[in-house]
C-alpha cells in the first residue's frame, strides 16, 4: 500500500484479491485503534498515524526476510548471501577494488552491488533491503551504525584550459560561476549546495544527472563543481580536468561503512565489516552516529 499508493497496486504485487487487502487494512485500523490511510482523489495515502506506524512496520518485514537469509544460511540451503549498496560517486571509484578484494578472500559469499543516489542508498538499508552501505557523510539517526573507512577529500574542478586552476582562490572569485550540480537526493548536491549557503554564494546552475555528465560539462568549460578525489582523480593527473584550490575548502570527511542498528548481525555482513575496516585502519571501534 504504501509502495503503491493503492489498493489494486497492493493486491498485485502480494498476488491477493483486492477484498482481502481491504479487509486485512481494516482488521489492522481495529486493532490499533487508528485509521493508517485516508483517501486521496482515486488512491489512499498514509494519515500522521499511518506514517508513525510504517517505519515499525519496514523494519519488521526487512528483519523478516533478513532472518529467513539467516536460516538458510545457517543450514547451508542456499548460498550465502551480502547485498552492497554504495553512492555512485563511490562506485565508480574505489568500491569495485574493495568487492574484488573480499571476493578473493572469501569467494563463497554471493556480492551483489546497487548504486544510487545517497537518498536511495539511505532507504535501502533502513528498510533492510541491502545489508550494508558505503557513502559520505550520513545522517544524524539511531537506526543506523556508521563507521569511518577512508578519507574522502573534496576538490574543485574546472576546464583544463582555466587561467585560475591551480591558483589559490576564495569563495568569493567563484560568485560568477556556473556551479554543476548532481540531481535532488544526491549527497554530492548536497555537498554544493552547502558550500554555496556557508559561503552566501547565489551562482547560475546546471543540474546534470551523473558525475560523468558534471565530469564533461566541466572539461568544456561548461562551469564548475566541488567532487570527490576519488572520482576525478585519472582525469586530474592526465590533463583532462583542471582544479581549482580554494583556501576555505570544505573540511576534510570520510566515507563510511553504514548498516542497520535494528536487529543481530548476519556472519557474512560481520565479515564484510571487519574485512573493509581493517583495510581502512579502522577495525577496531564503532562510530554510532546517534
């Protein structure tokens, strides 16, 4: 219901007739004695109790579906199992290398990697949906254990043919700049629009949908963009891109190793853990951010 926004959509993907998905939704009001939807043109949507309640709710279904992994795992009925998700800023950098690594040292654990924008890579482990995640920096919530892995410098890229790169420059050389900017719900956005405010920046902008697009739009000169390192890096070295050095550059973070604090913790996700933190420097301690 809450996926789809309907009673029919609901009945599809639990392969239900549509009577029983009302008649469960009503048995579920009496008992908690509150309605969870109200109607919303020819759909429902969530009432403020409906909402309350369909955060307890993802969690029960994702530990659900994570303790059947468990079982089956444990009675080597299936093989095992650890989804990553990661930013795409990371995994189009130093993920892969990292996958690769813990495969070879332990190829019978099944990786499987999605890439999304930090919004999406968030939803995904709160909602249990992948059992890990790496990307920057992660939201204030007691629902998830973060852990820093490795340093994520941040630079400001530019044309390679730009008089100012790799001069030193201030916030405010950079008002007349058309900023490049990744899409609604990604961190890298985020970290933009950041700056931009701290610094009373109000520049032109242009929103491209990757970091390859940003990664041209500003090789032709089309503006400029503050991006990971880590992503930039081959191009910084060749020529390709040119940087610009601030002196009031963002201050220095780390990506980080992010799961969910609600419910055990499964050996292969334990064992991805420790294998990633002790290539970081980081395997002993646990940063809870809460």
């Amino acid at each position: 219901m809450v996926r789809g926004g309907s009673v029919t959509a609901a009945a599809d993907e639990l392969l239900v007739t549509q009577p029983s998905v009302s008649s469960a939704l009503a048995a579920l009001s009496r008992e908690l004695g509150c309605e969870l939807f109200e109607r919303s043109g020819r759909g429902l949507r969530l009432t403020p109790s409906g909402s309350a309640f369909a955060a307890y709710a993802t969690d029960v279904i994702g530990l659900l579906e994570q303790g059947r992994t468990a079982a089956l795992e444990a009675a080597e009925m299936t093989a095992r199992r650890l989804q990553v998700a990661a930013v795409t800023t990371a995994a189009e950098s130093f993920v892969p290398p990292l996958l690769q690594a813990f495969s070879s040292r332990d190829p019978g654990v099944e990786l499987t990697l999605v890439v999304g924008n930090r919004h999406e890579v968030l939803a995904q482990v709160l909602d249990h949906s992948v059992d890990v995640a790496i990307c920057g920096q992660p939201p204030t919530d007691e629902r998830l254990v973060c852990e820093p892995l490795i340093p994520n410098e941040i630079v400001c890229i530019t044309a390679p043919d730009d008089p100012a790169a790799g001069g030193r420059l201030a916030s405010a050389d950079l008002a007349d700049r058309v900023w490049l900017l990744r899409e609604s719900g990604s961190g890298t956005r985020i970290l933009n629009e950041r700056f931009l405010s701290d610094h009373g920046l109000s520049p032109s902008t242009l929103t491209l949908g990757s970091n390859g697009a940003i990664k041209q739009a500003a090789r032709a000169g089309l503006g400029i963009s503050l991006l990971s390192r880590a992503t930039v890096e081959a191009e910084l070295e060749t020529g390709l891109l040119g940087e610009l050095r601030l002196r009031d550059v963002p201050a220095k973070r780390s990506w980080y190793l992010l799961r969910s604090a609600v419910g055990p913790v499964r050996p292969s996700v334990a064992s991805f853990a420790s294998f990633v933190l002790s290539r970081s420097g980081r395997a002993r301690g646990v940063d809870r951010v809460a």
